[in-house]
C-alpha cells in the first residue's frame, strides 16, 4: 500500500501501517478502511513525489482527482478530514503539511 501524500510504500512500524519518509503512522481506523478498500492494491513500485497540493491512491499511487482513484475505481471522498487532519506528513524540509 502507499502513502497518500508521497506515493512512498507504506511499511508495518509497531503495529501500524507508516510511512517512513512522512514520519506518519495511520490510526488503526484509517488502516481498516484503507485495507478494506485495497484488498487486491496493485504493489508495483510508485514514483516518489512530496508535492504538498498532490493525494495519491493508496492502492497504486495514481493522483487522486477530488480524492478518487480513477485507476482503481475507488473513492477517499469520506475520508478526506481524517487524512488531512489527523494524519500530518512530513515534507522534503522536515515541515508537516
């Protein structure tokens, strides 16, 4: 799976599914309903990216258009206020956004 912000894989850290370059672990929700949403997510590898103004699909790392995955036909759209704000994200600079 990878990270919504930055297309980085996401890897098993204490329990969680993080994202290392992010330093940012989902909350046991947002876990369940993004692997409930990804079972069969494509694990191929992503380009990495740390525009701020872009959201990534988690299954494959296509940019989200309004927080749906035309790719893998699956919408975030419910979740959006929970990625943004209670899932911050470290930038290239050590910046959460």
């Amino acid at each position: 799976m990878f990270c919504f912000r930055c297309r980085n894989k996401l890897v098993e850290k204490n329990g969680h599914l993080t994202c290392m370059a992010g330093d940012m672990a989902l909350s046991t929700s947002m876990e369940e309903s993004l692997l409930s949403r990804f079972l069969n997510a494509n694990n191929s590898e992503a380009a990495v990216d740390m525009d701020k103004l872009s959201w990534y699909c988690p299954g494959c790392g296509e940019t989200l258009k309004d927080f749906f995955c035309e790719s893998c036909d699956v919408s975030l759209w419910d979740l959006r206020f929970q990625l943004i704000e209670y899932h911050p994200h470290k930038n290239s600079e050590g910046n959460y956004f």
